[in-house]
C-alpha cells in the first residue's frame, strides 16, 4: 500500500470520526437542541426510505409478460413482513431473499 492510499484512509477516517462527533460537540448536554433539527430527526428517515423504494422500482418497465413481476412480488413480501412482525430487518432480508429467488432460479 503507497503512502497516498494511507492518507486517503486517514482523511476518510477523520472526516467520519468528525461527522459522528459534531453533533455532541454542537449540542452538548447543556444545549437545547433547536427544534429545526428535532423535526429533521422526525421526517428524514422517511423521506429517505420513500426515495430508496422509488430508486429502486425506477427500473420496471410495463412491457412484456415478466416485466416488473419479481419487483412487485418482493414489494408485496416486504409490505406483508413488515404488517406481520413489524421488523425492518425481516422485512428486509425476507423481500431480498424473495428478489434473489425469483430472478436467479424462477426467471433466470
């Protein structure tokens, strides 16, 4: 590994170690925390679940007999899943699991 591979490392590893502490550093115990931040803490993790389904069913195409079927099956597990155990990682792996069987055994 050359020298340059290492501070690229280092320089990553800074800037995450950073990011992680900032907010304790900002809003330390005494600090109240403004209540812009508190509603961001709310609402983000949504928003970014909504644009991780959108980015992952912009691919489907309406054409053909097999168009979008493995997609919308692995949507409907997740969907299920999570109605059932109310568990983001089962749901997760179970639609995963779900996707994976249907392109590479089913329609591979």
């Amino acid at each position: 590994m050359n020298l340059h591979s290492v501070l690229i490392v280092a320089v990553v590893a800074i800037v995450t170690i950073a990011l992680r502490f900032l907010p304790f550093l900002i809003f330390g115990e005494k600090r109240k925390i403004p209540e812009v931040i508190l509603y961001l803490g709310k609402v983000l993790p949504y928003a970014i679940m909504g644009m991780l389904v959108i980015y992952c069913l912009r691919g489907i195409t309406t054409g053909g007999a097999e168009a979008g079927i493995a997609q919308m099956i692995a949507c409907a597990v997740v969907v299920v899943l999570h109605l059932w155990k109310r568990n983001t990682l089962i749901s997760i792996i179970g639609g995963t699991a779900v996707y994976m069987v249907l392109v590479q055994v089913i329609l591979g």
